[in-house]
C-alpha cells in the first residue's frame, strides 16, 4: 500500500490552511476563530457520532483499550523523564520542559479520524473513536499537571470543561445504554463530522509556525523523537503483547505516529506558559507526521 497517496488528502489540505493563511487576507485572526468553532462544536459532534454509531462490545474493545493506555503511559513516562537523564537534564529549561511534555504524548484528533476510514474502515474509525475516547482524559490530565505543579494551580476545571472529554464520555455512555442517532438527524450530523475534519485539517496548517525553535533544541528533539520514532516502535511491541488483531494492530500503530494536538498551544498559553515555542513544536510535528505515519506503517508491514 502507498501510504503517502493515502496520507496525501489530509495533508493537502493541512498546506491549504498554511497558504491561505499565509498569503490571503483570512489570516490567523479568522483561523483562530475557525479552530475554536471546530474544537468547541464540530469536532465533538463528530466524535459523539462516530462512538455511538456502532454498538460498542466493551469486552471486544477491551484490547484496543488496554494497548491505548499502555502505551500512553509509556510515552507519558519517557516524557516526563527528560530532565531528569543525566546525560540530557542540564540542557532542558524545566518551565519550557512543563509546557511542551504534552507535545510528545497528545495527538491531532482530526488527523486520526480522517485516516482510521481509510485504514480501516467503519471498523477502523470506531476503534480510532475508542482509542480517543479512553485516551483524551488520560493525555489531558498528563498535559496539565505538570503544568499545574510548575505553577503551583489547580487543574481540575480545566479536566471538566474539556469539550473532548465531555463528548467522549457522553458518547461512550450513549453507546452503552444504546442511544442511537433518529434516523432524520444523521445525515445533519454527518456533514457536520465531515466538516468538522475538513477545517480542523486547514486550522492546523494555518497554525504552523517555526520560530522559537532555536533556543530549545535539546527539548525539541527529545519531544519530537518520542512523539514519531520512539511512540511507534513502542506501539508495534504493545499491539503484539495484547494480540490485536490486524484492523486494531494497525489503527494502533498509526495512532502512535500522528502528529501532536494543535491546540497544545492554546493550553500552554492559557496556563501562563511560552505558547510560541510549543506553536513551534506543533508546527514541526504536524510535518513530521507526514513521514513518521507511513514509517509507522511500513515498518508493521
């Protein structure tokens, strides 16, 4: 399979976010404001519908759930080890470390669920929906502790207004109890998930910038390798060790490797912290994915 033609459309449009953004009048100001209506309303709608579409066998998926946070943990673990290696310690600016530990481990939710159909299917989507459902609370409770704790805050209102967590959770409730979308809703909802995906793929590429990298390089490259060559290799020996199936090894693997979430920047610059070098490192991850997902995938093959 050519996993660059696959991946190609999703990165399209990521290059169209930055051109326009770049060099049109709709600048940043107008993509700030098109990534807070995807974040906050399209995107959880999709998510709400691509759990709740399917019925979701909690047994079954209990593989799928288990690999998601095993390997979470470990790339939060690496993460939060940085400096603290001897070797690696004195080169890392602790405050920065706080702000930018969340790029390694969290995850662009609109890449994900724009490949996982294309892997693999309905099936795929639903199990990529799973993975986010479990792993949104996780990864956002090890994004804002450390922040929390350099700070000295409190990071519990953060958790409960989280418009992901609160989708995830509701979806995978609904699904539960069966809640089914009425048969006249869903093709509103459909073009909302499927807007959803496109502008938030455009809002990322407009939020691409490269700036203040220079001046944490050592952050940068521990943060960027754990995200797409360390999480990968991770993920291949996690999905061997629960026996996942293909459709879940893959969806798995390519779930290691996306790029970081582009609103790590915004928590970041919430909580107090330097959101232009965590802009950067998004930036740089967003390209990164580009080639550490069909890395991913080949290498599984």
């Amino acid at each position: 399979m050519n996993y660059a033609q696959l991946l190609f459309p999703d990165f399209s449009l990521i290059l169209c976010g930055f051109l326009i953004c770049r060099y049109t009048a709709l600048n940043r100001t107008v993509w700030a404001q098109v990534e807070s209506l995807t974040y906050y309303c399209l995107f959880p709608v999709l998510l709400f519908h691509s759990i709740v579409k399917s019925p979701l066998d909690l047994r079954a998926a209990s593989a799928i759930i288990g690999s998601g946070w095993t390997l979470g943990l470990m790339a939060i673990g690496i993460a939060y080890a940085l400096p603290y290696l001897p070797w690696l310690g004195r080169h890392i600016d602790r405050r920065e470390h706080a702000a930018c530990a969340q790029v390694s481990f969290r995850f662009n939710s609109f890449v994900a669920l724009a490949l996982a159909e294309r892997l693999g299917g309905a099936p795929g989507q639903q199990l990529i929906a799973v993975l986010i459902g479990v792993c949104v609370p996780l990864y956002n409770v090890a994004a804002i502790w450390p922040m929390a704790r350099q700070a000295q805050r409190k990071f519990g209102r953060e958790l409960v207004r989280n418009p992901l967590i609160v989708a995830t959770a509701s979806g995978l409730l609904a699904n539960v109890l069966g809640f089914q979308i009425p048969t006249w809703l869903e093709p509103t909802v459909t073009r909302i998930g499927a807007a959803s995906l496109a502008m938030g793929l455009m809002a990322a590429g407009a939020g691409m910038q490269f700036g203040s990298l220079a001046r944490a390089k050592a952050l940068a490259i521990s943060i960027l390798a754990i995200r797409h060559f360390i999480a990968p290799l991770l993920a291949v020996g996690v999905a061997w060790a629960f026996k996942l199936s293909p459709v879940e090894t893959t969806v798995l693997v390519a779930f290691s490797a996306l790029p970081t979430a582009s609103s790590c920047y915004v928590l970041a610059s919430k909580m107090g912290y330097d959101g232009a070098l965590t802009a950067a490192l998004v930036s740089l991850s967003t390209l990164l994915g580009m080639l550490s997902i069909p890395f991913a995938l080949g290498f599984l093959n």
